[in-house]
C-alpha cells in the first residue's frame, strides 16, 4: 500500500497521483493517457510534461493546466507531502485499502484518499438519507444501523448531518465497521465531519474521499461522491424522514 508515510511509489502511480490533482481530469481522461501511453502512465512521468502534452488525448481546458507543469513527479511528492501532514492514506485500485466493489463501479477513481484502518472485505449496507429529519426518526436509524453492524455487516454513508451521521454512530457503538464517503477532500472537512472523524478514528471508522488534498465541497462534488457509497456497497438502503 502507498501511503503518507512513504515516497516509495512507483513511476505509474507518481503519474496517476499527479495527474488526479489536475481539476476537470477524471477517470475516463485518466484510461484515455494511459491508453495514449502505450497502457502504462509511467512514461508520462519519466520526460517534461511539454514533451508530449500538445498530443495528448484532453480537452483544452486540461491541456492549457497540464502545460503549467514542467514534470509530474515533483507534483506527486507535494501530494504526498500534503497527505502526511493532514495525516491522510492514499490507496490505488487494487490495493487493500481500496474497496474491492468499487472497482466495478465504471468510472472509479484510480485512487482514493484515506484516513482510519480500511478493514477486510464484508458485506456493507449504504445508509443514507436526510439531512434534516423528524428529529425523532434519528433514534430509529441509530438503533438500525446499530442492528446492522451488530450482524457483521459494514455501514456506509456519506458523513452529512441528519440521518447519515446517525447511522455511522450506531455502527460505532455496535463496535462495527462503517465508512464515510465525502465530497470533499480529507484536509477540508465542514464542522460537524471534524468532529466525527475522533470517532471514527477511535474505533473501526474509515473517511475516504477521491478528492485530492485542499479541495473543498461543492455542489458538483456531492453527485459524484454519491456513486462511491453505491459503488462500495451492496445494497443501498434511502432513510426517507421529513424534508430535505
């Protein structure tokens, strides 16, 4: 596992990790370089950026912010750097810490951002719902969640107030395993999500994000969080209470 603590990554994923960073750079952009590479990023990351960003396969957009890098190494280690002082884990596909379902999720992200112990594959439920409901529903999705993971299953959701954070605390206290997927980077968490994370951290809770270090929550970053708590779990269970 490539983590915060280490530099040790190889050429590809010093290409992948760089080239993640660069905003409107997205999965299929990312298969579409490596394709364009002969099927290995790494020798994107062995020669100047200028010597072959002009034929590369992007949109002009992306093309005009990849023509201000002189070379992807050096981004990669500034990632890494940022990841180690925010104390965060960075798990590629197919590596233990990444979720094994979500690599059959179509567009999954090359890598995911992590902070806690990513446990072993299981079963996992996603418990979302609304972020301002009937107070008196957040009892019943505690005391649910609670039941879930008191049979071994994982509980996923999105960290939001309301309904989701309900749930990730009763999988806490059942002692179980639940996972929050954010829409925004680990390094820039709303309120309420840095004062989860102790709890998470104190027991078998895992923060990801796909979103690299700095970035922050938008209105176009929480649809496309919403496809890694499908993505990682099997089922997905809507809590629908109150408005909103």
């Amino acid at each position: 596992m490539a983590d915060a603590e280490t530099d040790s990554l190889t050429a590809e994923q010093q290409a992948c990790l760089a080239l993640w960073t660069v905003p409107g750079l997205g999965p299929r952009t990312l298969a579409s370089l490596r394709a364009f590479a002969d099927g290995s990023l790494a020798p994107l990351a062995s020669v100047p950026v200028r010597d072959w960003v002009s034929d590369a396969p992007v949109s002009p957009q992306v093309r005009r912010r990849l023509a201000e890098v002189e070379r992807l190494p050096p981004v990669a280690e500034r990632v890494l750097e940022a990841c180690y002082r925010a104390r965060m884990g960075v798990a590629f596909a197919g590596e233990r810490a990444y979720p094994d379902r979500l690599r059959e999720v179509s567009d999954a992200p090359p890598l995911l951002f992590y902070r806690g112990r990513p446990g072993m594959p299981r079963r996992r439920v996603a418990m979302v719902g609304s972020r301002h409901p009937d107070q008196a529903f957040l009892p019943y999705a505690r005391g649910f969640a609670r039941k879930v993971a008191e049979s071994g299953v994982g509980v996923v959701s999105g960290a939001a107030v309301g309904v989701d954070q309900a749930c990730h605390a009763g999988a806490l206290e059942a002692g179980g395993e639940t996972w929050a997927f954010l829409g925004s980077a680990l390094d820039a968490l709303d309120p309420a999500q840095a004062r989860l994370l102790p709890r998470f951290l104190e027991g078998d809770g895992v923060f990801f994000s796909e979103l690299p270090p700095g970035v922050r929550a938008s209105t176009s970053t929480f649809p496309r969080r919403n496809r890694l708590i499908s993505g990682a779990s099997d089922v997905v269970l809507v809590m629908r209470a109150g408005v909103g």
